[in-house]
C-alpha cells in the first residue's frame, strides 16, 4: 500500500524551522498518532498526539487535514498542556 503524500503548509515548515522540530517526528505523529482529537474551530482539521522518546517524552501535536490523496500538515509543536484522553 502506497502512503499518501505528507504536504507541509508554509506555516507547518516556518514552525519546523523556528521550534526544530525534527520533521521525521512530524510524519511518525501524523501517520501513526497515539491519540487523536478534531479540532473544535475548523471541520475536518484533526488534532494528532504522539510522545517523542528522543525529546523526553515531550508530546507533540501536528494539526492535519486529510484527503483520500494526501496529509496536509498545517502546524506542530510541542504541547505541555496535552493529556491522553
């Protein structure tokens, strides 16, 4: 099976840039979530949760929109306040 295409937005890649957020970090949450919520102001964005070991254990959360052609990755960054549901 083929897996879609990961699209980072421009904000999605300024916010790689400026928190440094390992990209690899990025495809692992949005592909393979521990967690996952829909976002309450924008239908069809999904909130997706993953600890990272290599950065403490820090849970990093990629703001997504999926279509049936690709991941569209709007945002990430390293959420303090996230609690597994």
């Amino acid at each position: 099976m083929k897996l879609k295409p990961l699209l980072f937005t421009l904000h999605a890649r300024d916010a790689v840039d400026e928190r440094q957020i390992d990209p690899d970090w990025i495809e692992c949450t949005a592909r393979e979530p521990e967690w996952t919520i829909p976002d309450p102001r924008n239908a069809g964005v999904e909130q997706r949760f993953r600890a990272i070991p290599h950065f403490d254990g820090r849970i990093l959360r990629v703001a997504c929109y999926e279509t049936e052609k690709e991941i569209r990755i709007l945002t990430a960054f390293f959420d303090r306040d996230a609690r597994r549901p």
